[in-house]
C-alpha cells in the first residue's frame, strides 16, 4: 500500500519536537470512525517511554521515531489531523491445567455485546517470549474478535518446561480452547485457532483433537522439520547463484544430518563424511545454514557424538512430523497465508500440498502475498544479502480478520488468493 503524504506534511508542521511530543502516548488500541486502528505497546528493545505501533495496513515503527506517523494526545492518537479514540477492550486474566501444568493466558473481548462474536485461540510459533500484551491479539480484537493469547508452557507466567513437541503444545492449544470457551458463555460464536510460523505445525493439529470452527495459518509448513531445513539449504544455494550440483549436496547433507537427528546420534556419519568430501573447496560450503545442518556440517563427528543431542534435539521437537495427514483429518475450514519470498520456511512443498487437499475437496484457502519474507514482512536487501523487515503487508492482518468473520472478500494488498476457482478432482 502506498503510503499517502498529507498525514506527514500535517505532522511535520506540528511536531516541531517528535521527541517531546511523543512522552505522553500509552498502550492501547486506538479505532478510526471508518474502523481503521492502531495498536501501541511497550516492547523491550523499544526505549521508554517509546512504543511499538502497529497499523491495520502493516506499518510498523516506535512512537519515538521522527517519521512517525502519529502524535499523542490525552483524548487519544492524531492522525492525519484527526484523533482516533482507545478502544476499551475487556481483559480477563484466567490460568487453566493441560497435561499436569498450569498456563496463564488473557482473554480480550470487543466492548460492544456480540453473541455471535468469533473466538479465536492464538497458537504461538517458536518464541518464547509471552504473547499477552502483544500486538497481534489487539490487532484481532480491533477487528471485532474475541481473542485468547495464552503464555506456551515454559514461557511467560506459564509453568512447565519450554517444547517444540508439536504433539503436547496441540494438547495446550486444546484446553486453552476449552477455557476460552468457558469463559464467555453466550457471548461467542464460531471458535478455532491461528497459528504463526511453528503454529502452523500445532494449531492443525489441536483442530483434530476438539471440535474447532476453523484454523487459520500464516507463514507455516506443511512439511517436517527435517524437510524445512533442507528446503532452507536448497534456497540459500539457489540464492547463491549456485546450479543443480550444488542442490543435490545439498539434499544429502540435510539427509544425513536427518539421519543423525534420527537415529539420536548414533547413525548418519558415513553419509555425513562423504558430504564433506564432495563439499570440500566449495565457497558457498561455508557459509550455508539451514535449520541445523551448516553447524553439523562445520561440526566434527566426535564432537556430534558427545554433544549433538544436547545441542539439537534438546526441545523433543518431532523431526519427520507428518503434518500433511494432520491436515488430512482435518474437518474445519482452513486459511493458510503464504510469504511469497520465505527464506526461514520456504513455500514450495507447502504450496505443492495445500493446492493438492483443494483439488481433493478439503475446504481450504491459500493465498500468497508476493515479495515478503517470514512474518508477512516486506523487506529491503542489504549489501551483504540479507533481509531487513520494514513492514508487515498491506492486507494481511485485514484478512485474517476477515476470514476468520467469515467475510473474506477481498482484495487484500497484493494478495493472490491461489485456491479462487479450483475445482476438486
């Protein structure tokens, strides 16, 4: 979306001191008349009394910034020469029990009486910092939804010990399910879940084990662990201008190294020898990643024998995770948004499956936003080839909350909705 000029002309003749004038914002979410919002939070690596904000259309930045698109003010946040007013959610702090442990989560609700809200629980990714206080849950609730964040187990006020097993954090999405919904009787309607990055691994699956109206999914696999890092090899090649050869050495050092994770460590190092051999001399051999197959590569067998289980496989994460046939069980409407240029969970496979459960009758959504990277950021290329996130999308968060209101029309930013007009076979 392009970014109009007026609101910063008008800002830049009335904060003659962005600094100064910005001391007096506080968190919250503040609603346009036409329904556009901003969410402002306090993060750490934001320095007080500066906040993160967030708008509908993606832009993000600190309030402290001089370009900052917005001014404080007590009766609200101006913008473009208007005051948009906080939104006085309701927030209910609650704890429930999954699997022995106790978790924390909040649920935020609208203001306004709704008993055909939606409800949706947000599955956490690989993080572990806490999602309440967030600005992803506001930015749902501003849209008039019923949001449940919860702290993962390990994380936050959350009890237990921090996991990537896909199969107990589903269980944890399953209660936090549960206690969401006993939590606002008569004043809720269809319930699921959304999952981001890793969530995309767990929501699918929780959505198998209760009764859930639909999930939603943004920058998620439908691949296992052990696939998402030889796919992440294959692209760094690729981007390296590398050919054909180079992606075959790819594919079986990301076999071997699988064949390790496997086998905890006790099988795979003859195959991993002879990657080294055929790799030895190769510039790009020293610079590529993958999930963990760089460090195995750069690592000795001895020291993988000794310390590779305690370094890689410490999180119980489910390496040859199935979660196409999770996703064959599952019964709910699914959304599934894909970062056209991900480089953390590349889209090929996950593309290739999702189009193949709509051709066989799966009711599932698939749209792709082009030129952004994991996290529906938009990017600017560095010198050394890396990425730097400037923004989230235009339309993303826009139709996640429609979607999930079941008023998803369109069209939303650059969005290509890829499942538009498939017919099953």
């Amino acid at each position: 979306m392009k970014r109009l000029a007026t609101p910063f002309v008008l800002l830049a003749a009335c904060l003659s001191a962005p600094a100064l004038a910005q001391t007096s914002c506080q968190p919250g979410t503040y609603a346009a008349p036409d329904g556009d919002f901003v969410v402002l939070v306090p993060l750490p690596s934001i320095a007080a009394p500066g906040l993160r904000y967030l708008f509908r259309d993606g832009r993000r930045g600190a309030t402290t910034d001089a370009t900052a698109p917005l001014a404080c003010s007590n009766d609200g946040v101006m913008i473009g020469g208007a005051t948009w007013k906080p939104i006085a959610f309701r927030e209910t702090p609650t704890t429930f029990n999954s699997v022995g442990t106790k978790l924390s989560g909040v649920l935020i609700e609208p203001p306004t009486a709704d008993p055909k809200r939606p409800l949706v629980v947000m599955v956490h990714g690989s993080e572990r910092n806490s999602p309440i206080g967030g600005v992803y849950g506001y930015a749902m609730a501003a849209q008039g939804i019923s949001v449940f964040v919860y702290d993962k187990r390990g994380t936050g006020a959350s009890e237990g010990e921090y996991t990537q097993n896909f199969e107990l954090l589903a269980a944890d999405a399953v209660h936090a399910l549960d206690q969401a919904r006993s939590m606002t009787p008569g004043r809720a309607g269809r319930a699921g879940f959304f999952g981001g990055s890793q969530g995309g691994w767990v929501a699918p699956r929780a959505a198998t084990l209760t009764k859930a109206d639909f999930v939603a999914v943004g920058f998620g696999l439908v691949a296992s662990p052990i696939e998402e890092d030889r796919e992440q090899l294959v692209s760094e090649v690729r981007a390296a201008g590398q050919g054909d050869d180079a992606v075959q050495l790819v594919n079986r050092l990301s076999s071997a190294t699988g064949k390790l994770l496997l086998s905890n460590f006790t099988a795979g190092y003859d195959e991993l020898d002879a990657v080294r051999r055929d790799m030895a001399g190769k510039p790009w051999a020293a610079t590529i990643a993958g999930e963990h197959s760089g460090a195995m590569l750069r690592m000795s067998n001895d020291e993988l024998r000794r310390v590779g289980r305690a370094r890689f496989d410490n999180l119980e994460l489910i390496w040859d995770y199935d979660a196409l046939a999770a996703l064959k069980k599952l019964d709910a409407p699914l959304l599934w948004v894909l970062a056209g240029e991900d480089r953390e969970a590349p889209i090929e496979t996950t593309r290739g499956a999702l189009l193949g459960l709509a051709k066989d009758g799966k009711s599932v959504d698939v749209y792709l936003f082009p030129d952004t990277d994991h996290g529906m950021f938009e990017y600017r290329t560095n010198a050394d080839g890396s990425r730097s996130g400037t923004r989230i999308t235009d339309g993303y968060l826009k139709l996640l909350g429609d979607w999930i209101k079941g008023t998803a029309r369109g069209p939303y930013g650059r969005a290509e909705h890829l499942t538009k007009g498939v017919s099953p076979r």
